[in-house]
C-alpha cells in the first residue's frame, strides 16, 4: 500500500478518535474504551505462518501439527491481550515544555506514570514520524519522555496530539491512543543573525565596552543560536553534551533601550527577530536592558527571569493588522 | 571505536543466538537430508558471523542469488520436487541460511525465529516418536524466548524475566490450544494430493507370499494395531484379524489378485453375537484395515471399503496414509453363501498344471474315497494332525517342489507353510480356495482394557469355499498341536526365538506390568491425541449434546471454535485485568503514612493536602504539636526511605510500622 494513503488513513482515523474521545485534561488515565489494537506487519506475517500451518494441518491430518498450530494460535491471541493491557492504567501527565526559538525543535516533557501493579514495558510516546525511546515503567513509577515538535514561527505552538504506543510482546501487535491535551510551548522569535550593534543610550559606550569580556566570570547559562563561539563553555560540553554559555559580571553596565521604533525600515517580524537579538546580546554582557514594543514597555533590568519575560513579550507580540 | 566494537560483539551474540535456535529446529530434518543441506546452513551462519566479527563486508546481491539458485537447483535434483514435506522442508531450510545470510536487522531476525517455529511444525507432519514431541516443547519455549527476547524494542530486559514471561505467554495460550484442538473440524480427506515422502516401515504382512523363502517372516514385537472393544470381547481362539487375501498361486508364491468388485455383502448372513470395537493402526505403509474376522459395518475415513474378498481397506489409490482409525462392528460367526461365477470357480481352484504331483496323487485317493467336501477338508486336517508335522520359525528351505516338499519330506513350517499346503490340497480336490492373511490373537493390556495386536501375532490361514457353507474358515496350524491357537501357547511356541532375536524376556512380571502400563499410556496417547479425527470429534460431540443442534458437525464445531475463542479471549482479557489492577505493592508505605495520618488529624492537625508533600505537612503538624516533634520527623524520614529510596529491603517498612504503631501525639 503506498505510503500516503496509509498517512492519510491514519489521519482520519486520528479526527475520527479526537470527535470519539474529546479533548483531554493535562493528565489523563488511559482507559480500556481508548486504546487500539492492530498487528503489526511482524505480527501480520506470524498469522499468515499460522494460517498455512493450519492449512497443511488439515491436509495431513497430523494432530501433532495442530497443537503447535493452535498453540501458536493461541500465542498471538494472549500476547494481543497482554499488549492491551500493557497500556491500560498508564497515566500521562504534561510536565512542560522549555521555551524555544523559532525553528528549533520544542520538547514537550511528558511523564508516564504507572498506576498499576505490573511493569508496564516499552512505551513510546509519538507524535507525526518521530517515536521516541521507549520506556519500561516499574509498578508505581514515572518515567519522563520527551516528545520531540519541530516548530515555525514564535507564538505557542501546541502539542495538538500524541500517540502512546507499545508493541510489547514480540512486536505482534500495536496497541496505541491518541492524547489529545492542551500542551503548549512558548516559542520565541528567531535571533536575527548578528551584525547590527545594540543601539547606545547615551552615547558613552565605547569606552565602557572595552573592559567587558576581561569581567569576573559570574556563571553559566545556556546557549542559543548566534553566540558568540568564543564564550561557550567547551568543556562543560565536553562534560554534559550541553552547550553553555560564559557569562561575565560586567565592571560597565550601561543600560540600554531597545525601541520597536528605532527599527523603522523592517517589517513587523523582523523587527522582533532583531530585538530578541539585541536582547540576547545584551544579557550575555550583563547589561541592564529594557523593551520598549507597541502598547507595552518592559522597565529597564538584569538577570535571567528579566530575558525570559522580554522574548516572552516578544513571542506573544501581537501580529500586525 | 571502541563502542563500534562493542556493538560489532553484540549483534555477532545475537546472531549466534539465532543460528543456534534455527539449528536446533531444523536438526530433526538434517538427519535425513543430502549432506549437502547441513553444510549449506552451517556455511551461510558460518559466513554471516564471521562478518559480523570481522567487520567484512556482507556477501553482495549477485553472490545470495547465485547461492539461492544453486540451493533451489539442488533440492530439486534431489527430489524431483519442491512439493511435500522432505522437499519443503529442504527448501525452508536452504532458504532459512540464505536468509540469515543476508540478515541486517532486529526485523531479519525475528522472521528466522518466526520461521524456527515453521521448521518445527514440518518435522511434526511426520514425527511421531515421543523423543521428538519432547524435544519440540522445549525448543518451542526456547524459540518463544527468542522471540521475546529479539522482539524487545529499546533497552533489552533481563534473560531470566524474558524466560518466565515465555513460560506465562504459553501456559496462558495452553488452554486455547486445547480447546482448539478438541473443536477444529477435521477433513475426512487430504485437501490437495499428499507426496508420498518415504517408502514407509513394511510390517510383518505384505502382498505375497512365498512359504519356502524362511527370511520373509520376521517375528518383530512392533505394535500393528490397538483394538478397544466396546462392550464384550470375543473368545481369544475367536480373534482372527483378517487382512490381505492371497488368490492367485503359480507353484510357490501366493499373490493378491485384483479385487476390484464390492464385497457381496447381501450374501452373507451374520450369526449369533455382535462385537463393537475401535481399531488403532499404526502405520504400516500399506493401505490396509484388519477387522475382526467377519466385519458387518464399519465407519472412519470416507474410503474405508470392503472388496470382494472381505478385506477392509482405503481404496484410493494413492500413497499409504500415515495413521487412522476406524471403528467396525464384526460377528464372528456367519455364513458367507457367495455365489461362485464360473471365472471365479476356475481362478480359485487353478493351480500350475503339472505342479505338486504327489500332493495330487494324496487328494486323488481321498477323492476315491469320499469326494463330499466336508470329508476332504477332515482328511485333509486329519493328515496333518497324524503325520510328525512341526512348527517352527526355522524350517528348512524348499526347492522345486514347496508343497510337495512340505507335505511329505521336511514336515516343518510356520503358519503360512500350513496355510499354502491346505489351500493346495483342496484346490487339487477340486475345491475353491484361498489364504487369509491377518493377525491371530493380541495380548490383552491387564492395566486397561485393550488389546495390542504386534507383528509377532501375524497369521495366515485359509479359507475353503463349501456348497451350501459359503466360505469357511480352517486354520490348518490347530492341526498341530491342539492348545497352540490360545493366546498363551502360541507365545510359548514362538517364544524363544522371538525372546532371543529382541533380546526382551517378556517373563519378569513387573517388568512385564511396566511395559504394559507404558503402552498404556502409549495407547491413551495415540487414540486421544495422534489418533484424534472426525470420529472421534464427533463422538465427543454427541457426548456433549451437540449432535442435532446445527446441520452438519463441521459447522456446529465451526460455530463453537468461535464462541469458545471469543470466550477464552474475554476470559483472558478479564483474568488479566484482574492481575494489572491491583493496588501497588509499593503502597504499604503509604498505608503507615495515612494511618499516621489519620492519627495527626485526631490531634487537629489538618490531613495532608493533595498538593503538599510529606515533608511540608510535617513541618506543618511540627508547629502544631511541638512535643512530639521528634517522633514526626523520624516517621516522615522513614516514610521518605522506604517509598522513595530505589533499594529500600522490607526493614525500613516494619521499622516504618513499628513506629507508626506507638506513636500516640496525645500523650506527647
């Protein structure tokens, strides 16, 4: 069968199990009703093995052939009840979601929670094409899965629906569902790529700037797309496979405004892009920034809670017209 | 590199782990297959592995096609077919190699343990030793633990739990598999045409018979048949089982002539009491039936059919069927006045011209005497039971002359001497005759009620067509000594030889009582197991009631095969429901906890609210009852341990308990 027609079939039967299944709450028990069950093409093939067995049973009339038959039979039967169950029980709970930028890939943390007395084996979590690492839940635990959402444009990009799957026992069967909870991410405009220098408030800047980057190492934060490579901490990434960014207690802090306005010759989306930019660089050198956007002003500040709150307003800026 | 390596290591383990079971399921076909085939699987395996190990490049495209014609050419050579079970089976496993040669993927993989499954059931087709049932069960589990253990997808579990789910998997599946084997309908026939794969292990009884050639009878203890008589059994001298019917003799060989016609049944008149019974045959490559000499109605495979020498047989002509069976009332008494044609009179009373002449000239001065047939078949027996005849299993050979030579020269013969000479003797009187062969008497199983009929029973006899009589039966051997005939002295009248030739002295009687009691465990086994058929099926119908609800077994049993699915699915889907639902063991600790605090709350401390944590309540009853400070904190420190921590053992818990069960706060 070609493959879009099997992408389309699955579309429909999604819409067809979100007009059945209504929207979910931020955690959610899966319940007999929800969860589906078809073999997989392993589990296809396996039936087809025992339908020719069966077949040739009949004909020879060996007995000893129908027992390895209906056990097998009976294999598949009992492993599609186990694969059933394995979800049954299963609580999925929505944790969060660490804001992105634009066209980088939101990871939605989803715990999976077993509320039942048996290990729960092999769950994955999957959403479009990318399935990821199954988990194995102990009786009364919780794994954390992440489920992987390319993003496009700032805003809040959802998690409109996921499937949890398990193809335990043997790969014979998929057992799935569809979740459909109201997760969302926060996704920041892209960083306009770097060139255009902060704008200076008052004009003595320069010779305040000199003495920046010689500034008391204060810490680490994490890094994003267009820093600067020579402060990226390359052997705490050596450590944890985690790009970090050096961040110096600057001896100058001149404050500065970023203005909307000052960006007059760009669009409405490229001037944010810029001003998320602008606001990156400016706290990666500890300088106090404000934001100044059409009907809302961001006062003048420091630290990471001030950056977050900026490129939130940023994202959540409304569009033109 | 080094996690390359690792990996390299690791799919060379998991690849050895396949070959090993794709072996072990097909080494019940390798010892009967062309060399070739065991050395062609082994080599692909050999090939794969090594690659994987060495890090080689695996063999390309062109080189696996020219490996699988050469292997297809191969298996056709050899047998003429890829059609049947040995062909098939030669051809799965050539197939098998090649497949695991070109294996890239978990996927590649599970498909052989899927097809090991597949090897197996081929050499169940044809199996029916013990030995191979035994070593099926345990490859089956082995094979499931594969499949389980290969199927796992991410993080591979532990051997022991993937080896105790196996065992789960398939106990859960046992009762389905019961109850499917005792519903599925069976055909009564074969679907499509059955190769004919082995020529079949000939048995004590075969298509002709020559008395003078000594080394055609071989005494053997192999079972030839099983009878269970449903009510009262026939006297033992009363227990002639009868089987092929020789007609035609050209001086020294007797044959089955072609019988084709149907037995004129309408004929004969069946006297005195009726015997019930169900015979179990053990394959003898022949398409034969025994039925107790005479059968009246009988009912099994569609072809069981009477011809026109009474014998009972499959008569479609095809390769012999490896096993069935059938039940046949017989009366042992009867009266089978067949009208003779002339062709018929003539082809059963021809012997060579110019043959036995001094047997002629004997049967001529009786003739003179008397010519009345009864009075011939008297002389006849007479002769016999007068002159030193002796029974033996050794007797010397006979040259140009057997039944001359016989008759008046060595005087020493088995059953079939006796048979051949008395059938000569009346056909030189000018009467129609025939040799019966079958099998005379069994051995009852003390243990159950049974009767095992084995090669060493083998009879011949003869059967002497009489005016008015019909055909009559004349055993010739009871001319020679008067209680040989009865179970016991015939055992001891074969019983050296054929205790020196099995080596088994039969006269030890627990070990007798063992062996009886084993083939009774045998005989449970094949009727109710190997020899479960559409008879039997619809015997347990009846039993059940089930005969007239519906219009014919097979769709009655079709119906309850669903119904009984559908049941044992809703059973199993309930049973485990029953098993994931209970509460988590892991909850003990919370139990202590809420009986804490459930004690906290009748001292006005407020029950822990949903989203405060333990730790935060017990800062909260702290302030609130600063006496019993102490005890809370230990508590709650416990409570934390024993749910939290990975490797918390049963002590924190009682410990836990211990302290949840004296703490009072009122008195604090």
């Amino acid at each position: 069968m070609p493959v879009a027609a099997v992408q389309r079939l699955e579309r429909w039967a999604a819409g067809w199990a979100r007009r059945r299944q209504g929207a979910d709450p931020l955690a959610v028990i899966l319940k007999r009703r929800r969860i589906y069950i078809l073999p997989t093409a392993f589990g296809a093939s396996f039936g087809a093995m025992v339908l020719a067995m069966l077949l040739a049973s009949l004909n020879y009339g060996a007995n000893l052939g129908f027992a390895l038959t209906f056990l097998l039979a009976g294999l598949g039967l009992v492993a599609m009840h186990h694969c059933h169950n394995n979800l049954l029980g299963t609580r999925l709970r929505f944790i969060g979601a660490a804001p992105v930028f634009a066209e980088q890939v939101a990871e939605f943390r989803i715990a999976v929670e077993n509320t039942s007395a048996t290990l729960r084996c092999e769950i994955e979590l999957a959403h479009e094409q990318i399935v990821s690492e199954p988990v194995d839940v102990p009786a009364g635990g919780a794994e954390t899965v992440r489920v992987a959402v390319p993003t496009r444009r700032r805003g809040w990009a959802r998690l409109d629906r996921f499937a949890v799957q398990a193809r335990y026992p043997a790969r014979l069967f998929r057992a799935w569902t569809w979740v459909h909870m109201d997760a969302r991410c926060l996704v920041y405009p892209r960083p306009a790529p770097p060139g255009r220098p902060l704008p200076q408030s008052s004009g003595s800047g320069a010779a305040g700037r000199q003495s920046r980057g010689d500034s008391d190492f204060s810490g680490l934060r994490s890094a994003v797309p267009g820093d600067p490579p020579q402060r990226i901490a390359w052997k705490a990434y050596a450590r944890s496979e985690v790009l970090l960014l050096k961040e110096f207690a600057g001896g100058d802090s001149e404050p500065c405004m970023l203005d909307w306005d000052s960006l007059s010759e760009l669009d409405a989306e490229a001037r944010l892009s810029q001003l998320a930019r602008w606001c990156l660089e400016a706290a990666a050198e500890s300088r106090p920034f404000g934001l100044r956007l059409p009907g809302r002003t961001i006062a003048l500040g420091t630290g990471e809670p001030h950056l977050s709150a900026c490129l939130e307003a940023l994202a959540l800026h409304p569009t033109a017209q | 590199m080094k996690a390359a390596s690792a990996s390299a290591d690791h799919d060379a383990e998991r690849l050895l782990w396949v070959a090993a079971i794709v072996l072990a399921a097909s080494l019940p076909h390798l010892l009967g297959m062309p060399v070739w085939v065991p050395a062609f699987l082994i080599g692909t395996m050999a090939l794969r592995i090594a690659s994987a190990l060495r890090g080689w490049r695996a063999p390309g495209r062109p080189l696996r096609l020219l490996l699988a014609f050469a292997a297809f050419c191969g298996v056709l050579a050899r047998y003429r077919t890829i059609n049947g079970i040995e062909a098939g089976s030669a051809l799965l496993v050539v197939m098998m190699g090649l497949k695991f040669l070109e294996s890239r993927n978990h996927r590649d993989q599970l498909v052989l343990i899927m097809l090991s499954y597949f090897l197996m059931f081929a050499s169940l087709l044809s199996e029916r030793s013990p030995l191979t049932i035994v070593y099926c069960l345990v490859l089956v589990w082995l094979t499931t633990v594969s499949l389980l253990h290969l199927g796992r997808v991410g993080r591979k579990g532990d051997g022991r739990a993937t080896a105790k789910l196996a065992s789960r998997l398939l106990l859960q599946s046992t009762p389905i598999m019961v109850l499917l084997f005792l519903l599925f309908p069976r055909l009564p026939e074969p679907l499509w045409a059955i190769q004919s794969d082995a020529s079949g292990a000939t048995s004590g009884l075969s298509e002709q018979m020559s008395p003078g050639d000594i080394a055609s009878l071989k005494l053997s203890d192999a079972i030839a048949f099983r009878v269970e008589f449903d009510g009262r059994v026939p006297n033992e001298r009363e227990l002639y089982w009868r089987g092929p019917v020789m007609n035609a003799f050209n001086g020294r060989t007797w044959r089955m002539a072609p019988a084709a016609r149907r037995a004129p049944q309408a004929t004969i008149e069946y006297l005195g009491e009726q015997f019930d019974y169900r015979v179990m045959l053990e394959p003898s490559g022949h398409n034969w039936a025994f039925a107790l000499d005479l059968p009246k109605s009988w009912s099994g495979p569609r072809h069981l059919r009477m011809n026109g020498d009474y014998q009972l047989g499959l008569s479609f002509a095809g390769p012999p069927l490896p096993r069935y069976d059938y039940r046949a009332t017989s009366y042992t008494r009867y009266l089978a006045r067949e009208p003779l044609a002339d062709t018929q009179q003539r082809m059963l009373t021809r012997l060579p011209a110019g043959s036995s002449p001094r047997t002629r000239a004997l049967v001529a001065t009786w003739l003179a005497d008397d010519p009345s047939p009864r009075q011939i078949v008297a002389r006849a027996m007479d002769y016999l039971r007068s002159q030193p005849f002796y029974y033996t299993l050794t007797p010397r050979t006979l040259r140009d002359e057997p039944v001359d030579e016989f008759l008046f020269d060595t005087r020493e013969g088995f059953c079939e001497h006796y048979a051949s000479a008395f059938a000569v003797m009346m056909r030189a009187a000018g009467l129609p005759a025939r040799v019966v062969t079958g099998y005379q008497g069994g051995e009852r199983n003390r243990l159950s009620n049974y009767y095992i009929v084995r090669q060493s029973d083998a009879h011949a006899w003869t059967e002497v067509w009489i005016e008015d009589e019909g055909w009559t039966r004349v055993d010739p051997v009871t001319a020679i000594s008067p209680g040989r005939v009865t179970q016991d002295a015939w055992r001891t009248s074969f019983g050296d030889q054929a205790a020196a030739g099995a080596g088994v002295s039969v006269r030890v009687p627990w070990l007798s009582n063992a062996r009886l009691l084993l083939d009774a465990g045998y005989f449970y086994w094949n009727s109710w197991v190997m020899g479960y058929g559409p008879e039997v099926q619809s015997a347990l119908l009846d039993r059940l009631g089930l005969h007239d609800t519906l219009g014919g077994h097979a769709s009655t049993l079709l119906l309850l095969v669903v119904a009984v699915t559908i049941a044992a699915s809703i059973a199993l889907s309930l049973y485990l429901a029953w098993r994931y639902r209970r509460k988590p063991g892991i909850d003990a600790a919370a139990r202590q906890f809420a009986a804490f605090a459930r004690r906290l709350a009748r001292q006005r401390v407020l029950p822990p609210s949903p989203s405060e944590g333990p730790i935060a309540y017990a800062a909260r009853a702290r302030r609130l009852l600063p006496r019993a400070a102490a005890e809370i904190d230990a508590i709650v420190a416990l409570y934390l341990r024993a749910r939290y921590e990975p490797d918390a053992d049963r002590s924190i818990l009682a410990q836990l308990r211990a302290r949840v069960a004296a703490f009072s706060p009122a008195r604090a």
